[in-house]
C-alpha cells in the first residue's frame, strides 16, 4: 500500500462484507456474522509503536473506524490506542 497514514492512525482492510470473495451478495444479518475484528495491519503512522504492517491485530468492536476506500478496496482507519492485542 503506498498510503502513509498520520500520527498513530493504522490502516486496517474493512471487516464488513455486503458480498463474498466470489460476487455473492450477503443479507445485512449474514454480513454481521461473518464480520470479523481480527485484522491484518496494511499500514502504519510514524508514530505508531504497537504494530507493524503486517500483523494481525485485534480491534475493540465497539470502536468507530473511519471508512475509507485506498488503492481500490475498502479499508479502515482507526488510533492505535483502539487495538486491544497482535499476533
């Protein structure tokens, strides 16, 4: 990714999915199952000191994420304080 977030801000892809890998269209209560908050990092601010890009981390579900759409796919951006772990 040649997106270089800001600050503490991590770049995470997004974890709500409307449709399958393979183009079949999930209702709103099957999307919300398969959601997942453990999530691979695709980028880092500078000042970012818990996880690298690469990782996976878990993000607290309760936390708001910006939802933005970088290099073509949907991704998320969210503070490095609202990761609860990494693997």
């Amino acid at each position: 990714m040649k997106f270089k977030p800001n600050g503490s801000w991590v770049v995470l892809p997004d974890p709500s999915k409307s449709t399958t890998d393979s183009g079949i269209i999930l209702d709103e209560s099957t999307a919300k199952s398969i959601s997942t908050n453990i999530l691979e990092v695709l980028a880092v601010g500078p000042q970012c000191g818990f996880v690298k890009v690469g990782e996976t981390a878990m993000v607290d579900p309760r936390s708001e994420a910006m939802l933005v759409e970088l290099d073509g796919k949907s991704c998320i951006m969210i503070s490095e304080h609202q990761l609860l772990g990494k693997w």
